[in-house]
C-alpha cells in the first residue's frame, strides 16, 4: 500500500513545477482523515518537511517555502498537490509524499525535482 507521487522532473531557476500525489485504495474512504504532506531529501542531507495539510484543510509550510509553495488536498480525487514556484536551485531533491493518521503513516516512492542555475 504505497501513495503515488508524479510530477518531477528538471526545470530552469524561477521555472514552476506541480507535484502530485494519489492515495491508495486502500485509504480512499477514510483519506479526509488523514494529513498529508510533502517532504523531501537532497544529497547528504536529512529528509526535511515542505509542507503539511490537515485533515480538515490546515497548512503548514517549512520557511524556505513559504509564499511559494502551495500545498493543496483534493478530497474527492484522494489526492493532495503541491504547486511550487519561483524555484531556486537549493530546492534540488527527492520529493515525498506522505499520509499519516494517528499511528498510521505511508509513504510514496519519492519524484526528483531538479533546479538547474
């Protein structure tokens, strides 16, 4: 049981990408109650949080993002976005998604986004 992330791949700095994550069948009748997130991991560097999305539509983003990312849900696909723009190389990394509810946590198989200066 396994989210799908899509939507990497190499843009120009200032360039946009969209990310895109499905959940699981297995979750689909109880996705609006879980948080979703995106986090991601650059070389030689811990995994890190981007951005959260609560249940009920609360967000959270890392300050490095802050005004130009977007995380957004989509509670009737069982998906949850991420916009990101005005990219910078420093946002070079894996992207994941994930899902955590109470105990309960998954997460996808990660999407490369690379940022060339």
């Amino acid at each position: 049981v396994q989210l799908q992330a899509s939507g990497g791949g190499v843009v120009q700095a200032g360039g946009s990408l969209r990310l895109s994550c499905a959940a699981p069948r297995a979750i689909f009748s109880v996705f609006t109650m879980y948080d979703m997130g995106w986090y991601r991991q650059a070389p030689g560097k811990e995994r890190e949080l981007v951005a959260l999305i609560s249940a009920d539509g609360v967000t959270k983003y890392a300050d490095s993002v802050k005004g130009r990312f977007t995380i957004s849900r989509n509670n009737s696909r069982k998906s949850v976005s991420l916009q990101m723009n005005s990219l910078k190389s420093d946002d070079t990394a894996v992207y994941y998604c994930n899902s955590k509810q109470g105990l309960l946590e998954s997460w996808g198989q990660g999407t490369q986004v690379t940022v060339s200066s």
